[in-house]
C-alpha cells in the first residue's frame, strides 16, 4: 500500500452506502411521467383518442411535477439528512490549513504588500469561519464586488482603447491582465 502512495497510485475510495433516506429522496425528485408524455407525443396523429392521451399525460406530468416539488422541501425537513460530501469537507480543510499555511510563511515580512496579502488571506480565513451562511453570505457579497469593480476597469479600459489613448498590444495587455483577476 505504501509503495502505490509513493509511486502516484491513489486508489479512489470506498462509496459512501446509500441510506434508506437518501433514496427516498431521489426516489421522489426523480423524473415523472415524462417516459409517459414522450410516448404520448409519439403516437400518430391519426391514433385514437390522441389528443386525449396527450393531455392525459401533460396533466400527470404537471400534477406530479407539482406535488413533488412542493412536499420535498417538508421531506427533507422531516429525514434530517446530513451533509455526506468527504470531499467537500476534506477540500475546505485543506483550503484553511493552505491559507494558514500561507500566512505563517510571511508572518515575519511588514511590508505594505505583505500586509495587504496577509488581510486577503485572513478574509478568507474568517468566512470560512463561524456560521456557514454568514460566510457564504460574505463570500458572495466579495464576489459581487469584484465583479463590479474588474467591469468597471475592464470599461475604463476601453474608453481608453476608444478614445486611442492606448494601443492595442497596451489593451490586450490589460485584458489578460484582468482576465487574471477573475
């Protein structure tokens, strides 16, 4: 087994059992009827009683779409299923232990840059942190901010562009420059 880790083999691991509740929920969001409308919609037109078939169809599609969709929410409520993603948890420990990591190898620099990178991480420590929609709150907030602020740059830009104060070799330059930043 140590010879695999040390030579790059990373068996992939064991799945997760299915339990008795988590198929009752894909059970239930699962596909409805829709076999049943295909098949309607299939028949020739000439087909007795089509148009009947077809609504016949249509309308269990709808009902069950409809009653599905509004008892799903209660049913996940009442199975109080917990979140099974390894991965997921194993990626957001690796992501804090990278970003401590990250922080503890410049603790000693007070450089303006050093500080300015040492917030960005922190940031990032501290919506990880605490209440998981608060931090998916904040998160998202940063998103939308970054977004805002790299349009406005990218627009400025190309006034800058439009009004030939820069080049194109300048203003691809600085499209790939803000591509980065995405």
């Amino acid at each position: 087994r140590w010879r695999e880790r040390r030579l790059g083999f990373h068996p992939p691991r064991p799945m997760l059992r299915p339990t008795v509740g988590s198929g009752l929920i894909i059970s239930w969001a699962g596909m409805r009827g829709i076999v049943t409308l295909a098949a309607a919609l299939a028949l020739p037109a000439t087909f007795p009683f089509r148009d009947l078939i077809v609504l016949t169809a249509f309308s269990v599609v709808l009902g069950t779409l409809a009653l599905q969709g509004l008892t799903l929410g209660p049913l996940l409520r009442a199975l109080d299923l917990r979140d099974d993603d390894p991965v997921g948890h194993e990626v957001t420990a690796a992501r804090e232990r990278a970003l401590r990591a990250g922080l503890a190898g410049f603790e000693h620099d007070r450089s303006p840059v050093a500080e300015a990178v040492r917030q960005e991480f922190i940031a990032h420590l501290g919506s990880r942190d605490g209440n998981p929609q608060e931090g998916e709150a904040r998160r998202s907030l940063h998103r939308d901010i970054h977004r805002h602020a790299l349009h406005a740059a990218r627009q400025a830009v190309l006034a800058m562009r439009a009004s030939d104060e820069i080049g194109d070799d300048a203003f691809h330059q600085m499209e790939e420059e803000l591509e980065k930043g995405e």
